[in-house]
C-alpha cells in the first residue's frame, strides 16, 4: 500500500511539474512569436514530458500535435554520422581511413592538402573543407545527374577550392561540404546511396520514420516552415524549390518529435554503457571521440557539466538538442521558424527545461 501511495504521488508531482512547464513554453511560444514549438524531456528509459503547442501555421487554424514533422536542418549531422558508425562496426570502413583510399584518381586535381584526410576528419570538421553554409559560399555549378552523381560533381568541386586554416584559436572549420565527403565514402564502401541508407538504417531497422527534405503540407496537414522577412512571418510551402547544394546529409531530414526522441534515447543508453543497435563504446566515441566537436556533435565540458549539442535550421525551422551525459537526460525543442526572438525564446525554454528537470 505504500509503495502505491508513493507511486501515486509521484505521478501527481510529475503532472503538476509537466502543467507549469507547458504553461511556461506556451508563453515562451506567444511572446516570441513561434507559430509551433514542441518539446521533450527524456532519459534512457522513459520520456518525462513531451508536448506540442501552436498552429501549423500562422496563416491556418490547424492546431499542433505529436504527429507533426519537423526539419531538423543539421542536427541531420549526427544522423548521418550514426549510420556511417554502423557500417564502420561492421568493417565496411573505419575512421581513420583516407578518403583518396576510396577515390585515388580525384587527388591529382585535388588540392594536396588534403592529400590525408580522414573520414573522422570529416566528420568532425578537421578536414579543412571549405563550410558551404550560405552567402559567402564560392559559386557552384549547376551540376546535373542523379542526387549522388550531383554529389559526386560538388565534392570534386570543393576538393579544388582553397582550404580553411586551422589552428590553437581554431581546432576545427565547420563544414556542410565535408559531410558529403564523409558521405560518398559510405557510398562507395556500401555500393547504397544516403538516401536508401537513410530508410534502411533509420525506418526498416529502427522504425523511426524519417523522411527528407520539407515535412509534406499541400497534400496534408502538417508543419509549414517560415521565413522572415521584413520583419514577417511568411509560410514556405513544402512544393517551394529548395535545394541545399549538395549538402542533404549535412541537413536535409524531417522527423516527428517522438521518433528523434527514440533515435536521442538510442544515445542516452549507449553513453549508459548499454549496447544496442551500435555497441556501446561506439556510442562514446561518437559523443567524445574528439575534443571540441566529437561525430556530429559538439561536445562540451564547462562548470561541472558535460553536454553533446547541436542546433538545426535551414532558415524556415528550428531545432536544438541538449544530452546531458552525466545526468543522462535529454533535452529537445523544435519549431518551425529561424529568427532572432525564436532562437531567444528556445534558448529561455531550453534553460527551465534543464533548472526543471536537472535537480530531479
């Protein structure tokens, strides 16, 4: 009987605990003017709280649910670092292999410094490649063929551009490019492309329901990004031409919060020291296998606390993720806008997460 009185009032507290914290993001959600954010809190075994509050839209009535897709821009990064650590478990490839093993007759035209690239290099931005992130990006030819020949064309391109220092004051250069590096090594090691990688690793073997590019709303209900312009709000539909240069598995899945939720609880056990889908030690090296930032994640020791983050956006969404690996509890917040007040109003509801849920 007391251990059922105790259980009882541990639900109650969480509910109450899960109620003010709701009305809090709620708040964060209307001040800052993020038409949906949705949020969770979860360690290995359990998901502590989850909800999604908002419209779809600013433009539609639809109200926010579970079932709703978000774009997770680069978060996407640890994704396609998490399948390329399953085919180097089962010797397909290995971290310290060189991506000019896998593609001798690219380095005559390459620039020789990067003649001993690795494939953890890449993932972890030591490569030197240049970032193609935006408006300062050298102009890129309008590549033709398939998804993977386009990459393949864009990645002989970059190979020939300059590369970015490195030093003590700048230990790594993030780079998008680099993941499509890092990527046409799986390609060539597993004869499959990211895309069929993607839905193998992701939603025949794990059941998490990945999907890339825009989450679909002219055919269904369901988020719509937006842009921000001239100070607006202004919905981007899913059939908008976008393309991210060659760049997808830098930054280019959607995916219900639920699911990523699974996909952070894989990591959670594994940091535990469980093994499952990858084995354990995989999943330490994949959080802290390189300082500063380690295999899609930036890794992070100060005050007491040791973190694996990392934010997503393509400009029209926006995600970030905390994992605390000493208090083993995750942290995630999604929304489908990128301006200044969304990035002030996650970052307020990011901390109450943590002061609320930390101390437990």
């Amino acid at each position: 009987m007391r251990k059922l009185a105790t259980a009882i009032l541990l639900a109650i507290t969480n509910f109450c605990v899960a109620q003010k914290t709701v009305e809090f993001a709620d708040s964060i959600r209307s001040c800052y003017h993020i038409p949906e954010l949705s949020y969770a809190v979860a360690d290995g075994k359990a998901v502590l709280e989850i909800a999604a509050l908002g419209k779809h839209s600013v433009n539609l009535p639809d109200t926010a649910t579970l079932e709703d897709r978000f774009h997770i821009g680069s978060n996407t990064k640890a994704m396609t670092a998490f399948i390329i650590a399953k085919y180097v478990e089962k010797g397909r490839l290995s971290w310290n292999d060189k991506f000019f093993d896998y593609f001798p007759e690219w380095q005559a035209q390459s620039k020789p410094e990067y003649a001993n690239i690795t494939l953890q290099d890449l993932l972890s931005h030591r490569a030197g490649v240049q970032p193609f992130q935006g408006e300062d990006d050298p102009p890129i030819p309008n590549f033709r063929g398939t998804k993977q020949e386009k990459r393949i064309q864009f990645v002989q391109f970059v190979l020939a551009q300059e590369p970015v220092k490195m030093d003590a004051q700048n230990p790594f250069v993030y780079s998008n490019a680099g993941y499509t590096l890092a990527t046409l090594m799986l390609e060539k090691a597993t004869g499959k492309s990211w895309e069929y990688l993607v839905d193998k690793v992701f939603n025949r073997d794990l059941k998490l329901n990945v999907k890339l590019s825009w989450p679909e709303n002219q055919n269904a209900k369901d988020t719509w990004g937006h842009s921000f312009e001239n100070a607006t709000l202004l919905p981007v539909p899913s059939n908008t031409t976008y393309h991210l240069d060659y760049t997808e598995p830098a930054g280019d899945i959607n995916i219900k919060l639920k699911d990523y939720v699974r996909f952070i609880q894989l990591n959670l056990q594994g940091l535990s020291g469980q093994n499952g889908y990858l084995t354990a030690a995989t999943y330490q090296h994949i959080h802290k296998g390189v300082d500063f930032y380690s295999l899609g994640w930036y890794n992070i020791y100060e005050n007491g606390q040791e973190l694996s983050t990392h934010s997503g956006t393509a400009g029209t969404y926006y995600t970030l993720v905390h994992i605390d690996r000493v208090g083993k509890r995750a942290y995630i917040i999604f929304t489908n806008s990128f301006t200044p007040d969304t990035q002030q109003g996650v970052r307020l509801l990011m901390r109450k997460l943590k002061e609320t849920y930390g101390r437990q």
